[in-house]
C-alpha cells in the first residue's frame, strides 16, 4: 500500500504536459502491477491502458529517441498484461489485437540478440497467447506459426546459459499447442 501510494502522489505532479509522460508511463505501468498483485484488476487494466496510450504517444512523438527500445519494451509488456486481463473478461478480439501489439512491440528487442532474458520470455509468452488463441478460434495456420516463434526466442539464450523454470514450462506448453493446432489442421 505504501507503493501504492506513493505512485499517486507521483502522479500528481506528474499530472501536466508532455515533459513528463515518460515518467507517468512508467507510473502507470508500475501502479498497474501492483495493482495486478492486489487482485485489483478491473484498476490495473485502467493503468495498463493509460500506459499503453502514454507510452504510444511517447513513440510517435519521438521515435528516435535514445530510449525508444526501452519504451518498445515496456509498451509491449503493458500490452501483453492487458491482453490478459481482457481475455480473462472475454473480449477475445481485443485481446488478440492487444496480443499482437504486444508481439510487434516486443520483437525487435526479444530478436536484436538482446541478452535481456525478461524480454525474450515476454515476447515468446505474447507469442504463446497468440498461438493459443489462434487454435481456439480454429485458425490452425496461424497458430502454428505463432508457436514456432517460441523456440527460436528462448532456445537462443546467449552463452548458452540454462533456461529457467519458467522458460522451460513455456516452451514445453508452446510445443503442446503446436502439436494440438497441428493435430487439429489434419497434420
């Protein structure tokens, strides 16, 4: 609660101008998971949304700043949160848009050989929901080769470092949908 309050208070002066909608970007995204942690959902889609808005707005007013693969990368988780959040109301279409989003925003850093672990899982997680859905919705297709991004994103792990428990159950669940969306199309 004290995080939470202390990013309201941060959010009223950062309330004016453009000067500081990176700030309240990342106000909103970092209020928005705690939120999330609370259980608060219905308040953490509202900052997700606000981030996502702030944080698109941000790119198209300066897209060559030096900070624009950062920003890329977090207009991307907040998309991928959103998503989430809408696909667990039942907003399919927009879930999938945000997912989709969330995926182009993603990419270019989870690919530049990056070694930023967090952003590789995020993409290839974004990538999963895609493909997931994708199948659910009968477009096999599409989901197939939603799913075949994942392996390549986190099987490229610099150094040949291990992955993670986490990364590992991502791409065990990615390759059990390839082989449903693959089983479902008559492969």
């Amino acid at each position: 609660d004290d995080a939470l309050a202390f990013y309201e208070a941060e959010r009223t002066r950062l309330k004016d101008g453009d000067d500081f909608l990176p700030e309240r970007a990342r106000n909103y995204f970092n209020t928005a998971q705690l939120l999330l942690r609370k259980h608060e959902r219905a308040k953490a889609a509202d900052y997700l949304a606000k981030a996502r808005s702030a944080l698109l707005a941000l790119q198209s007013q300066h897209p060559g700043h030096n900070d624009a693969a950062r920003r890329a990368v977090l207009l991307g988780r907040a998309c991928r949160s959103l998503g989430a959040l809408k696909a667990e109301e039942g907003h399919r279409g927009e879930a999938l848009n945000l997912f989709k989003e969330a995926v182009a925003a993603l990419e270019p850093a989870a690919g530049s050989g990056e070694k930023d672990r967090g952003t590789r899982l995020e993409c290839a997680s974004a990538w999963y929901e895609l493909g997931r859905r994708a199948r659910s919705d009968g477009k096999t297709a599409a989901a197939v080769a939603a799913l075949e991004k994942i392996p390549a994103l986190l099987e490229a792990k610099a150094g040949g470092a291990e992955l993670t428990h986490p990364e590992r159950f991502l791409l065990a669940r990615s390759r059990i949908e390839q082989g449903l969306a693959q089983r479902d199309g008559g492969a």
